[in-house]
C-alpha cells in the first residue's frame, strides 16, 4: 500500500506549514530518507524525507499551498500503483493561514475627533509596553495608573525581591569563603534592614521613575488615578473625568491571593507584598506555600539567619517544576537547614503580641516570629466598572489577538491568567496595542521561559519528563551535572544539573530544565533556540565557549543523543 507523505509538526508551536518546493516530480525514484520536498514552517525551512522507497506517486498539494500539520501531501509506492479515490480524498483539509485568522479589523466605534486612539489602564508590564507601543505605532494614547507605574514587578515582585536576593548570595559567598583560602577576621554579621529596604526603594523608584519617563518621551499622557471603564466603553477616573477613547487595553495586573483561614489578618502574618518592607529580621518565619515566592523569601531570610519552616500543601516544592529539579531543591533547602513540611495543610494562624502559632492539619503547630502567606497571586479586578465581560474562573478570557468577549476592549497581561509572568505580560501587552491600532498580531505562548531566583538558580522552559511523555510517548532525556562543568568547579557552584528533554523522531528540543548558577539567565538561550526550533543534534554540534556554565547545555543536548564526550561511556 502506498505510503502518505504528511505535512510534520515540527514544533510546539507548528499549526501549519507552507510547500516551499517539490525536490521530486511524478515517476521520480525516491529511497527511504531521502528529502522529497522543502517546507517552511513559522519559523524555519525544513525537508520533509521519505517513510519509505518507492516512486512518488501523488502530489496532493502544489508549491506555496499552507497546510494543517499532519495532513497528506503525497504518496511514494510501488511503480504503477494506483492510489485510491479515498486514500487521496484524506488531504482535503483546506489549505488555512494565521494571517487568513486576523485580518485587521476596521475601526467603527464613533467616537469624538479628539478621543484618544487607546487609553491603557494599567501601568505594570503588560500596560507600559502597550501604552509605548501604541503610541510607536502613530496612536494618541492615555496611561491610567492609580499607584505608580511598574505595576507588581517593579513595585511588589520582580525586582524587589532581587535586590533581596543578591544581599542573600553576598552572605552565601562569604559563608564559603573560608574553603577558598579567603580568611575574614570575624564570621559574624549584623544586617541594616532599614538600609535594606531603602537600597531597595531606590531600586524600584529608579526603575519606576525610568518607565515614566520613556512614556513622556512618548508623548503618552499618564493620569495617576483609579479608572474605571463605563457601558459605553469610555475610561471614567476617580476624579469624575471621562476619557473617550477608540479602544481600551485594560493591563489590570494581579493581587496577593488570599484565603479565609482563621487568624490570616493578623499583623504578624504577612503578604509577598507587605514582608518587603519588614524592617527587622525575624528570628523564625513561617512560610505558607512552597512556590516560586515561597521557596525566594524561604532561601532569602534563611540567609539572613532567619529560621524557616515552609508549609506547601502539595507533594514537592515547586510542584510545576520538573521533578527531579524539585527533588534537588528539597535536598538542598534541608542542608541549609530549612524545615520542609510538604503534603500539608495549614487550618488557622493565632497571633499573639510576638508571635504566630500556625496550626496545620493533624493539630500540629509551629511557631514563629513571623508568618508569610505566599499562595500566588490572582488577577486584580478592580478596573472592570460597569463592562460585562467572558470570565473563566475570575479571570479574563481573551483570544490570541488579546481582545475580550466585548470588541475593542483588550486584557493583556495578569489580567487574564494565561502566563503570569512579567516577560509574557511584555509581549501580551505589545500584541494587544498593534491590534488596537489596526494590526493583525496573535501571540504565542507557547514558549515562555520561567525563573526562580534561588541559590543557585532554576531555569525552566517547555514540557517536563512527566509532561512529554503523555504527550509523545517515548522520549529522549539528556543530563550534565554542574559537578562536571569546569567553570562551575572554578567557581565553587558545583550544585544542580541541566536536563534536556528531546522528541526522538526529529530531535526537536520541547523541554529544558536548569538548577545551577546562571540558570535564569542559561535559560534564554535554551528558549530562544526552541523557538527558532533548533534540533537538539545541531545545539550538540554547536561551539560553545570554554570555560562556560552554558557548556553543559550543550552536554546535555549531546547525552540526549548518547554521544557527550564528557560524561562516562554508559552501560
């Protein structure tokens, strides 16, 4: 029976793919993996090869034709054979484009000739971008901001609690100096906090105040109030003024997730928000929820001396990370001498005028000096005002262009709870200004790295072992520890790996995961190259630096494909 010919998907992120041009015409000998035809898919060229030898029968499809994957172009049989009426009718599958899905939209809402073009509300990641973007692209545009710009990441989250971090890894290198042959007079060390907290104010006003400016030299007219937007699609602010206005992008951002445990008020139980500004350093702390800010704030007091015990209600640390990177951090936090209470659930917090007795399930407590609430964040709903938008679960549905369920009005950002990360909020936010202006943009999504500031760090993009597998079966895995690495061994950050998950059938890259120094910014590398999709035998084959930490990227890729010259020949 003849064999198909199909349009692959190579990549994640791969819907369709174009005929480039046909290598092989009607009657043509072809042998098993030789190219037949060349394919652009949205971001690379590629040969499709043969499944099997034989004749090309069928050209199903002619050059410049855009196909769904997995449709069939062709078939390769025996010399005159005959394929079936049937067999053929299989590559009926029209011919689509993602340029054909979002076409520019004409604006027809009638609005005064002085209205704004777009007024953002919202000034965090998602909000800021678009704002500039929209106002690159020609557009007269407003920013509604009730605090100040920079929204959770500048102000709240990102930032703040790096400049938190690098006071931890200063204490972390000197604790380990000794080992070096770097003898201090005095181990002991006393912390400013207050100096603390205003190097990090300044930190943040100087970035917040950078933001604001870049708007300005946009000509983007910023109102620093609350905005809310009315029925009839106008942004009426706290002050009583209404903006007319063509579209809205409404950047609302994110708050602290809260839940109703008895005794969550208290005063000595604090938010990711609120334990930024603690101007002592608690002798105990006890942190609830072991995610992405749980474990920073856990690593950052412990080295600031803090004793921490961290409660998370789910099996592992960072339980969206991949596992084994989990495993790792668990053993690490414990060396360092944080208590980890993992599979549990806390029931009330009782403040006392000292301290916080957290009670979790089973009866037992723990006692600290301080408590963290630290159970993520959800979007901040505060602009909606009188719009009746699609929900999901208290969040904004959007489609790819970031448009709500009402036309003209967009949510990039938090806001809508796809990717609640400031870089994805970037682009989110970039998106939804070109289609206000009248373009016709679609994120993607589906490649977004993500970071964990710990010591070392954790780098994460794509699927994970547990994730691939469900979704191809059986897949290639490849490893290099940091212990092997010679500028990780020079530096003394010998902890941590860099794991690789490959397709086996064209070794595309689908998952990468780093704990190790420079993780977060190894990571980029990794995305970027899974975005171009890059096969994992060309990263392997790819000259990297020596001594670099992002050698063992390459390693890894390379033991995927069982060929790393640095790592023991296996059984």
């Amino acid at each position: 029976m003849a064999a198909e010919i199909i349009m692959p998907k190579a990549g994640m992120a791969m819907d369709e793919g174009t005929i480039v041009r046909w290598y092989k015409e009607i009657g043509d000998p072809i042998e098993q993996g030789e190219a037949v035809l060349e394919i652009l898919t949205d971001k690379v060229n590629m040969d499709v090869e043969a499944e099997a030898s034989g004749v090309l029968l069928v050209q199903l499809a002619k050059e410049g034709d855009v196909l769904p994957v997995f449709t069939v172009i062709g078939f390769i049989g025996a010399e005159g054979e005959e394929v079936s009426a049937a067999q053929a009718a299989v590559s009926a599958a029209p011919a689509v484009s993602k340029k054909d899905q979002a076409e520019p939209e004409a604006n027809q809402e009638a609005v005064a000739s002085d209205a704004y073009d777009v007024v953002v509300l919202g000034g965090g990641p998602a909000g800021y971008v678009a704002a500039i973007k929209a106002a690159q692209l020609g557009g007269k545009v407003a920013l509604v901001e009730k605090i100040r710009v920079g929204g959770t990441c500048l102000n709240r989250g990102c930032i703040p609690t790096k400049t938190y971090v690098k006071n931890a890894e200063i204490l972390e290198h000197a604790k380990h100096a000794a080992s070096r042959g770097i003898l201090f007079n005095d181990a002991s060390f006393e912390l400013d906090m207050e100096k603390i907290v205003g190097y990090k104010d300044q930190v943040v006003n100087t970035l917040t105040s950078g933001v604001a400016g870049l708007l300005t030299s946009y000509g983007v007219d910023q109102y620093n109030e609350l905005g809310l937007i009315t029925a009839d699609k106008k942004v009426r602010l706290a002050s009583g003024q209404e903006l007319e206005t063509k579209k809205i992008i409404w950047a609302g951002g994110s708050k602290v997730a809260q839940i109703p445990i008895p005794g969550i008020d208290h005063e000595r139980v604090l938010t990711s928000d609120t334990i930024l500004d603690l101007k002592e350093v608690p002798e105990s702390l006890v942190v609830i929820g072991g995610g992405v800010i749980g474990c920073e704030m856990a690593e950052i007091f412990n080295a600031y001396g803090t004793k921490v015990t961290i409660v998370e209600l789910a099996d592992e640390l960072l339980p969206m990370m991949e596992l084994e990177i989990s495993q790792a951090l668990r053993t690490q936090f414990t060396k360092k001498g944080i208590t980890i209470l993992t599979g549990r659930k806390v029931e009330k917090f009782e403040g006392q005028a000292d301290k916080v007795t957290v009670t979790i399930d089973g009866g037992d407590t723990i006692i600290g000096e301080r408590a963290l609430v630290s159970i993520g964040r959800v979007p901040d709903l505060s602009g909606l005002g009188e719009l009746d938008l699609e929900m999901n679960r208290e969040r904004v549905v959007v489609d790819d262009k970031m448009e709500t369920s009402v036309k003209g009005i967009y949510a990039p950002g938090d806001i809508n709870g796809r990717h609640m990360l400031a870089h994805a909020a970037f682009k989110m936010g970039e998106v939804a200004a070109a289609n206000a202006m009248g373009h016709a943009e679609l994120v993607d999504l589906s490649i977004v790295p993500s970071a964990v500031y710990l010591l070392p760090e954790i780098g994460s993009v794509g699927l994970t072992e547990a994730e691939a597998k469900k979704k191809y079966g059986e897949v290639l895995v490849g490893k290099f520890p940091f212990s092997g690495n010679g500028r990780a061994l020079a530096s003394g950050e010998t902890v941590g790996m860099i794991k690789v998950i490959v397709e086996p059938k064209y070794f595309e890259l689908i998952g990468t995961h780093i704990y190790g120094p420079a993780a977060a910014e190894m990571i980029n590398e990794a995305a970027a190259l899974m975005a171009a999709e890059v096969p994992a035998d060309i990263i392997a084959d790819t000259i990297h630096g020596h001594p670099t930490y992002s050698e063992a990227f390459m390693e890894a890729c390379a033991d995927a494909l069982k060929r790393c010259i640095h790592l023991p020949k296996k059984a």
